[in-house]
C-alpha cells in the first residue's frame, strides 16, 4: 500500500510538470517548458522500475511516450516560429491541445486507481 501511495505521489508530481508545459506553450515568452519536460521525463525514467507489476506502470508508459512525441513535435514545429510566427503559434498550440488531453486524461485514469492505454 505504501508503495502505491508513492506511486501516486510521483504520477501526481509528474502529471501537474506536464500539465504546466502544455499550458506554458500557450504563454507568449512562457516557453521553460523544456526544463520541466526534461525534469518529468527524469523522474518518471527514474522511478518506473518501481511501478513494475502495478497498474502504474502503463502511467509511466503513457506519460514517457507523450513527453517523448510532444518533444519531437515541439522541435519539428520550432521552425515556425522563426518563420512565421501565426503558423508557428497555430502547430505549437495543436501539439500542446493533443498533450493536454493525453495528461488530462491520464491524470483522471490515474485518481480513480485505472490503467491508461498505450
């Protein structure tokens, strides 16, 4: 129990850093969503061998692979923002709806003690 108590205490942790990226993205010069990418992605790279066996560990799935997919689609779209700054706004912000559902949906699976899907 204490375990899964953890657990939850990092997921928690986890999903609130993701949470504050997506909406960061929507912040013109809020954009320090990198290091908090970075420092969720860490923390759930680091304490995922911990969930092995529990109904976290596809929360530490979900939320690896929407970090990772929303990296590569943020520094694909970056370009944007150099060139033109509406398209570059329009990517960014479609990226960041898409992991603001992922985290949003995961957040919720995770508070009522479920699964989450790949």
């Amino acid at each position: 129990m204490e375990q899964l108590q953890s657990l939850n205490t990092v997921g928690t942790i986890s999903y609130v850093l993701h949470l504050i990226v997506a909406v960061s993205a929507f912040i013109p010069g809020g954009q320090f969503g990198v290091a908090l990418l970075l420092a969720a992605l860490i923390l759930d790279m680091v304490k995922r061998e911990d969930a092995t066996g529990t109904w976290h560990a596809s929360h530490f799935r979900w939320r690896i692979h929407s970090v990772l997919i929303a990296g590569v689609l943020y520094i694909v779209t970056a370009p944007l923002w150099l060139l033109l700054i509406i398209p570059g706004f329009v990517a960014w912000g479609l990226v960041s709806l898409w992991f603001l559902y992922r985290i949003i949906s995961g957040f919720i699976a995770m508070n009522k003690g479920q699964e989450i899907g790949a």
